[in-house]
C-alpha cells in the first residue's frame, strides 16, 4: 500500500525506528535485517529531504522532523491498520487472528482464564497475548498496539473508550497456621508485617497500598515481590499478612494454605475496567472479544450472590 508515493512499509519502519532509536533494534522488532532497516532509512531520507535521526556519539537522535512527524506516522498507520484493515467482519470460529491484552495477573487469574478457555473451544484457531500493566504497555495502547487493556481507573488512557467489567473488595492474607489464622483486628492489622507487591521497574505500588499510603497508614513493609499472585507464598510460613482483592484472595486459599479475612479497618475496594483504542471502535474482533468478557463477569458476580 502507498500513500503519496510513499510505501506504508517505509513509514511502518520510521514508527518503530524513531520509537527504538535504533537501526539493530528496529530490525529486531520487525523481524528484518539491520540492512534493510538501514537502507528503509535512507529511502525515507530521500523522501522527506531530512536526516529524520542523526547519530550523536553512539545514539541516534531524532531531527525537528523526526520529532514533528513521530505522531503523524503512527496516526497514519493506525488508519490503516483498524479503519481499513481491521474493516472486514470477524468470524471467531474461522480467524486466526492474534488479540494482545494488557491485564495484571489479577485479572488473568480470576476472568481472563476462564474466559479464554470459553474462547478455546468457541474459536479454536484464536491467539492471546497476555502482558502485564505498565508504563510500556500503555504506550503501546497509545499507539494501537494493544486489542484490550483491562485495568483500573486512575489507568485509563483519555480519550479512548472504556466499560466496566466487574468490582471487587479487599481483603486480609495470610498461613493459615499464622498468628492472624483465625481473626485480625485494626490493632494487630497496624502492628503486623506486610508483604506487598510491586510492578515493573518503577516498582510501582499496588492501589490498595497507595490508598493507604495517602491516608498516612503506617503499614510495615517486610517483603516486596513482583506481583499479587506471589503473596500467598510471602506469607505462608510467617506471621506476615498481604492485601489482596477478596476474589483473588480465594482463588489463592483453593491453592495453598489460607485464612482470608475481611479488611477490620474502611478500604478502597477496586473497579476492573476494559478499554480499547478509539479507532477500533468497528472491530468486530474488539466485539466479539468485549462480549465474550462481559458474559463471564457477569457469571462471576453471579456466583458471589
């Protein structure tokens, strides 16, 4: 495909390579040699009449232009991916098609699991990637890389349409052979040992622990791990407690050994929304992918009455 005498080929490897900064690394990602990269750059070169990245010591900077045309080419592209491309109808028992999610493990384990073992036997020839939350993948929901991104409120990207899934409460963790076994009170909730999980390399904190950060609760920190689903195993063996959401919460006692208790002082509680990129409001796939979660939320609601 062309436009303007321009082939969307050239353009697809001015999107990555003012993104990666990089000709090596920009092969990498689209699956190219590093000499065709670099010939793609020196025709795009030509074409604009500008150097578009220029090589400063060891790194390669983007010119004026570069800078100026980065969110034009992938609004462009982004055209032709979901309003052309994207355009046809969606049939999940034929397609092939392969949907990315954004979700945190959270999420995975308590809908996206069985939703997409439904997905399964529905549309046997249906891909999922599923990657964590965070900055990079907000990034690439920005730039339309992402289907489906499931998270919280303070999350979603403006400007993109969004719907909520399911809500959930938190609550306490801990071994069920552990001093908080069988009951936790305010007291002993603000005297204990908590494990907490933290994402990505910003070690970002959990919402229920922002929550109570903002609301000057000294909650002692005794491990951090990488994510919820490794809190059971921070606390089994110790005295230690770990906030978690009351569904996770009991997916996790099924597994290991558990007490589970109401939170004994006021929480935030949290809201699971999906969000999809504004140009993929016609994606049938999006639709279809929609629906699918919404049935199994519902169901999930359904048996917590």
């Amino acid at each position: 495909m062309r436009f303007e005498g321009l082939d969307l080929n050239l353009l697809a490897a001015l999107e990555v390579l003012l993104e990666c900064r990089s000709t090596t690394e920009t092969a990498r990602r689209l699956n190219l040699s590093q000499p065709t990269i670099s010939a793609a750059l020196g025709r795009l070169r030509d074409y604009f009449e500008d150097d578009l990245l220029m090589n400063v010591g060891r790194e390669m900077v983007p010119t004026a232009l570069g800078e100026e045309l980065a969110p034009a080419v992938t609004e462009l592209l982004n055209v032709a991916r979901f309003r052309i491309i994207q355009g046809e109808g969606f049939d999940p028992a034929s397609s092939h098609r392969c949907f990315k999610i954004l979700a945190s493990d959270y999420v995975f384990d308590v809908l996206l699991a069985s939703a997409l073992a439904k997905a399964a036997r529905i549309a046997p020839d249906l891909r999922f990637e599923i990657s964590l939350t965070g900055p990079t993948g907000g990034r690439l929901f920005q730039k339309g890389e992402i289907d489906l991104m499931i998270t919280v409120p303070q999350y979603l990207a403006p400007d993109h349409p969004s719907e909520i899934l399911f809500e959930d409460v938190d609550s306490v963790v801990c071994w069920s052979e552990g001093r908080f076994r069988d009951t936790i009170d305010e007291k002993g909730f603000l005297e204990a040992d908590f494990a907490k999980a933290v994402f990505g390399e910003e070690r970002r904190p959990a919402t229920v622990d922002l929550y109570f950060r903002e609301r000057n609760f000294d909650l002692k920190t005794a491990i951090e791990v990488p994510s919820f689903s490794a809190l059971p195993g921070a606390v089994i063996g110790t005295d230690r407690i770990a906030l978690m959401h009351r569904r996770h919460a009991k997916f996790c006692q099924r597994r290991y050994p558990l007490s589970c208790h109401p939170l004994p002082v006021p929480g935030p509680g949290i809201s699971e929304f999906a969000q999809w990129h504004q140009l993929r409001r016609n994606d049938g796939g999006i639709a279809w992918l929609l629906g699918l979660l919404r049935e199994e939320a519902a169901e999930m609601s359904e048996a917590d009455r």
